[in-house]
C-alpha cells in the first residue's frame, strides 16, 4: 500500500493525529481486542461497553492530557466523576456507531484522501522535499499492533461516523430575528422588589407531638432506609508511596542534569507585535473584499518601511489589548495563540514580516521583534525536579516489578491480607460503612470512589466467604485488594434510631407550610395596594436582575422575575422555596436590551446557530439512547458521598 501511497502522495493510512477523530465518534466495538471476559457496564442494541474498555479508554484519556500538560496531576482526573464522564462519552461514541450502521452511512475517498492529507502526524513524518518517511511509519504503526489496511479502514469509519454529527452542525439555520428575539429576552433587565419569608421565622409557633411524628414516620419510612454496607481491610500498593522510598546517588542527578540541560530549560520564547483587522470566518462580500485589500494595502506599507509597524498598528489595529502598544503582544511560548498565528511566529526570523495570517479573530499581519533562547536553569534550581523525577522513573520499574507478586499473594492466600503486608511491608487499612455507591468517610473517596473495587467488595464471594478481592487497578499507579470483615444488610430503620431527625423535617415542613400561607396572603394585601409589612416582611428595595449577570437575589428568583409575563405592571409572581420559604416578587419595570451594531450582530446570528445546533446534536444523541434502548449498568457517583442517614 505505501508504495502506491509514495507514487501519488495521498497516503492512505489511518494515524495517531486521527486518533482523536475516532475516539469522539468512532465506537467502542473498533477496539475489539478488549477482554470480552470483562463485566458489562453499557449495554444498548447490538453492542456492550466492558469495564476493560471503559478502564483503557480513561487511561488513554489521562495519557493523551498528561501529555500535553507534563506538570499536571493525574490523581485530578482519576476520580469517580471523571471516570463517569469517560463512560458517559463512550456511550455516546457507540451510539453514533450504531446509527452508522443503521444507516449504513460510509466516507467517499476523496474524504479519507483528504484527511489524510492534512494530517499533521503524517507531516510530521516527511522529509524536506514532502517524501513520507513509509518505514518509520510503518514501525510505529506495528508498534500499535495495527497494519496500514487496518488504519485505513478505521479512518474511512471514523469519518463515516463523523458525518452523523456534521450532518447536524452544517445544516444548522438560525435567523437573524430567531436570534434577535432570544437574545434580546435573554438579555432583557427587570426592576423588582423581593419579600423573602424565611421559613425558620415560623419555627417557632409549630407544635409536633408524638403522634405527629409516629404518622411522618410510618407514611415516609422508604426515606429513613439503611444502605447495605460492608467493612473492609485493604492493601494498597501505590507507585508515589514506592518513590518517597527511593533513595537517588547525587552524583546520578548531576549526570542527568548535564545530559538534559538544555532541554529541562523550558521552550524558547518569541516576541511579536500585530494588526488585526477583524473579519468573521467565512465572511463572503464586498465588505469582507474591502477589509481584505485593506490588509493587503497595509501589508505593503510594512514591509517597505518596517519602523513605521508600530504607528500603523496604533492606527489601524482592532485589537483593543495591543493597538495602542502598537501591536506588541510581549512573550509568549509555543502554544499560547491560535494555531495559525502560532506556526506564523515560530517560523520567522528576527525582525521578519508575515504575509496575511487568517485565523478565527480575522486577518493578522504580524511582525517578529525578538527571540528569547530560555536561560540554561541552574543545577541548584533544577535539583529537586530532577530528583522527583528520577525517583518516578525508578519507583514505575519496581512497581512493575512488585505488582505481579501482589497479585499473586492476595489471590492465593485469598483468606487473608496478612501475608501480602508482610511480604511487600504494606500497611493494612480499615473502612467503615462502604456502600454501593462509595464510602461514608471522605478520607476514603479517592480509594472507595471506584466502581471497579465497589464492585469486587459487594460480590458474593467477598460478603459470603470473605475472601480478598483480586488487584484491582484503580488508577494513579495504584493497586488494591479488600477483604470484607463485616457485612450490613439494607433494612429500614426504628423510629428510635430517628426520631430527631423525623421530628425536625416535620417542624420544618410545618413552618414551611406557614412561611408559604403567610406569604399568599401577604401578597393578596399588596396586590390591593396594601405597603404595610406581614409579618414583620416587607417588599424590599427595587433591584435590576438579569439572566446574564448575577446579583443579590438568588438565581431561582431571577429565573422566576424573568420568566413571568410582564405585559402589565406591575406584575407580580411567587417562588415556593419548599423548606426554606416563600418569596414574594413584584415586577415594576422593563428595561430592554440596546440595539447592537451590524458586525456584532452577524456574530451574534453565528454564535447563537453554534448553540442551535449544538442542542440539536444533544437532543439527537438523547434520541438515540432511547432508539437502541441505551442503558449505563453503573451508578453515577455522588459529588459529595454522604453517610447515610
């Protein structure tokens, strides 16, 4: 196949840059060499995700973001709640897939040639006369397992899938009075007057007896239940704890120092001044004509007199940020502006003028003013990051090395932790009240925040014989095995055990219910043109709310002003606030959005066409899970886990 790839340049190989094409839309059924022993977690018509997909797919995840942001901690991403949203994409990728082969929808050649084409990873890989490099290619494809063929097809898929979303973005439509009417009511300014009964005022004149509480209780007993819970031993052995360990010759991290010098300086820095002339992506017109030749005209003027960048960037220069430092944006490093202008600047020399570079903010003209090598960092100053990360390197090798005799251990003398601990000088731990859902103690989120080792715990042979769980990798390097040492089945609980919290939630059920009566008729009175106070509650000052900008009133009392009819005023409306109270609003007055300039107003029509199509794509995905009957086996993990009654 290369060979025909190197004769007509088009080279049809699916690779790494795509990768990302096909994780968003490609479905999880590609990557079909998953342990299919692995528990389901997805199930919809026609496919499953595994919980060995769902593992891969979030360390890929982590891998691609560690990546491109060395310095972050991944314990950050290996949590419940971004574990979930990793399950939550996969499903959505599936989804997609089905629809494609429902629909049997495919990608013509010229498609798959063309991104192919473009590709940068490809690019990366060819020589100074646009040769692809076929033989590296092909090892580091083999190296990934897969063969050209095999890339290709999964590109051709990829894209294939692909249109199932484009097909909803490039027909999206929005018109300019569809926009300007939502726009305009959602920016729309009220003047209201707020009377807040707060529910705890009332609290005081409740009376709840036995009785009262004996009736609450018996009608909402399903809302007293005690989960199932166990206690766990656990074993971790964790990669970060193995590296605190280690210890490093200091000798090594001056070698390593001198071998790296240069490249543990940081990247080069560039300083570059600019005009921009803005002009909306795809902009057609002789209004977009005459800011082109605008450009044009400027870009000729630079370039016969360079000196001259500054004051014609003062002068014509529609970035607010910069125009008036004539164009100069300072330093920056590869990376921090748009991709054009970015492979602009970090391919010019000293003092060098660009041709016009198109990006999304509009037409740039930019000129390179100086070139900051980083500063070779000191051996004092580079020590301790030197050393953190030799010690990581080390402490992943023996990690490697200890985790298949961990393994072992637990599973073979599967009655006890002891023998594990002892071996690898591991300290056993204790968790109380573990739920199906993760732990009752936050100390324990990061360990029992996993559905894998939730899942291990609750299974029959660890409740019934008490026997450890397997290693499980939670992530983070880290390995666990539990044994459950007390098993609590779900029950309901006595009245005894909750009398005082019954006893509370009907007090402040009651004194809600007072707040709300008391509010009603406080609202009758000042319809009829009533000022006095009920209560001891008045109306309070007039306030300007909004959807956009948040102020003193709380967000569901905005919503409300917002959303009431307002053809006469004053107009008035209520918010029962359930146990906290009642609110009292009174509209007086409308203060309409402004009307906007032509070019704010063609961006605001894009803008808002985004987000029609946008919710269209969502309202679709949402109707596919209902078509192929799309149901997640694992339970969403709380925020905040909270012990249990």
């Amino acid at each position: 196949m290369f060979e025909t790839i190197r004769q007509s340049k088009i080279v049809m190989v699916f690779l790494l840059g795509l990768l990302v094409v096909a994780f968003v839309f490609v479905g999880v059924s590609g990557y079909s060499s998953f342990n299919d022993k692995s528990p389901t977690v997805v199930e919809l018509d026609g496919a499953t995700i595994t919980q060995a997909q769902w593992d891969q797919a979030h360390e890929a995840e982590i891998q691609k973001l560690r990546e491109s942001m060395p310095q972050l901690d991944v314990k950050l991403l290996d949590t419940p709640e971004a574990r979930y949203a990793t399950l939550e994409r996969l499903l959505q990728d599936e989804l997609v897939a089905a629809a494609v082969r429902k629909q049997r929808i495919v990608a013509g050649d010229l498609a798959v040639q063309r991104a192919l084409r473009d590709d940068p990873w490809l690019n990366a890989r060819r020589d100074a006369s646009g040769n692809l490099d076929v033989k590296q290619v092909r090892e580091e494809l083999a190296i990934r397992g897969m063969s050209d063929e095999t890339y290709a097809a999964q590109l051709a898929y990829a894209l294939a899938q692909a249109q199932v979303a484009q097909g909803l973005q490039t027909t999206g439509l929005a018109t300019r009075a569809a926009a300007k009417a939502t726009l305009d009511a959602y920016f729309e300014r009220r003047q209201v007057q707020v009377a807040l009964f707060d529910a705890r005022q009332f609290t005081g004149a409740v009376t709840v007896s036995d009785a009262d509480v004996q009736t609450f209780y018996d009608d909402n007993k399903t809302n007293f239940k005690a989960p199932e819970t166990v206690d766990v031993a656990y074993l971790v052995l964790d990669q970060a704890e193995i590296a605190k360990s280690i210890e490093i010759n200091e000798a090594d991290i001056k070698a390593y120092y001198e071998q790296n010098k240069s490249r543990l300086s940081g990247p080069e820095e560039r300083r570059a001044s600019h005009i921009l002339l803005n002009l909306d992506k795809g902009a057609t017109g002789d209004a977009a004509k005459a800011i082109e030749e605008k450009a044009k005209n400027l870009l000729t003027q630079v370039k016969a007199d360079p000196a001259r960048f500054a004051q014609l960037a003062k002068e014509n220069s529609q970035d607010p940020g910069s125009a008036q430092n004539g164009g100069d944006l300072g330093f920056f490093g590869p990376g921090a502006m748009v991709q054009a202008f970015n492979d602009a600047v970090f391919g010019m020399k000293k003092g060098e003028i660009s041709d016009i570079i198109r990006t999304d903010f509009g037409l740039h003209i930019i000129q390179l003013t100086d070139v900051k090598s980083a500063a070779i960092k000191p051996y004092a100053e580079m020590r301790d990051t030197i050393l953190a990360d030799l010690r990581s390197s080390q402490a992943a090798r023996e990690f490697a090395e200890v985790a298949e005799s961990f393994s072992n251990v637990v599973y073979e003398q599967a009655d006890s932790l002891e023998p594990a601990a002892k071996r690898l000088g591991l300290t056993i731990m204790n968790a109380k009240a573990v739920t199906r859902q993760g732990p009752s103690s936050e100390a324990d989120v990061a360990i029992w925040g996993n559905p894998k080792l939730l899942e291990a715990v609750f299974a029959g042979d660890a409740i019934n014989k008490k026997l450890n769980t397997a290693a499980i990798d939670i992530g983070g390097s880290r390995l666990v095995s539990a044994r459950v040492t007390a098993h609590q089945a779900a029950r309901t609980r006595d009245l005894a055990e909750v009398k005082d919290r019954v006893k509370a939630l009907l007090t402040a059920q009651k004194a809600a219910e007072r707040a709300a009566a008391t509010g009603k008729e406080a609202l009758a009175k000042w319809r009829d043109g009533g000022t006095d106070s009920v209560a001891n509650v008045s109306l309070g000052k007039s306030v300007t709310v909004s959807r956009d900008q948040a102020g003193t009133v709380p967000p569901n009392l905005i919503a409300e002003a917002m959303r009431v009819s307002a053809k006469q005023l004053p107009a008035w409306t209520t918010v029962d606030q359930g146990l906290q109270g009642f609110a009292v609003i009174k509209i007086t007055a409308i203060e309409k959005r402004p009307e906007t300039e032509a070019s704010q107003a063609v961006r605001e029509v894009q803008q808002f066409t985004q987000a029609w199509t946008g919710a269209e794509l969502k309202a679709y995905l949402e109707s596919l899970k209902a078509r192929f009957n799309a149901k997640i086996l694992v339970p969403k993990p709380a925020t905040a886990p909270v012990a249990a009654g």
